[in-house]
C-alpha cells in the first residue's frame, strides 16, 4: 500500500478497482493518486478513515474534504 505525498491518500489494488468502477478514464497504477494525480511513496506513517469529512476536526485540520482511507505522515 502506498500513500500520495500531496494528499496523503492511501492507495491500493482493491482502492484502484474502486476508483475504476467509478470512472473509467482512471488509468489503475499504484504509482500515481487516482485523486489527485501526483506520485505515492512507500513510506508513510499513521492510518486515519474519514467518514465524515465535514463534521471531523482530524479532516479539517489535515485540510481533507473527501472520505477515505489517509495516511497521516507521507516522506
């Protein structure tokens, strides 16, 4: 599993999947966000699911406005 070092979303084959069912135009490669187009890393740190993202001080305070599986420290 890998986390977007801009966004700080996690992403996985089962995440890519998800997202291509949803929009077909998503290329599924691990090594780019499927959000927000920019590249992932293997090292991250701390796990966060945001149900909520407008009623959750963690997502407004990691400037999150979608739910989702998030990483909290992404080098």
């Amino acid at each position: 599993m890998k986390a977007c070092k801009v966004c700080h979303r996690l992403v996985d084959k089962v995440s890519l999947e998800t997202e291509k069912k949803k929009d077909a135009k998503i290329v599924a490669d691990e090594n780019v966000c499927p959000a927000c187009h920019n590249p992932t890393s293997k090292t991250w740190q701390g796990y966060v699911i945001i149900q909520d993202p407008k009623k959750s001080r963690i997502a407004r305070k990691m400037n999150i406005q979608a739910q989702g599986r998030f990483a909290l420290k992404v080098r």
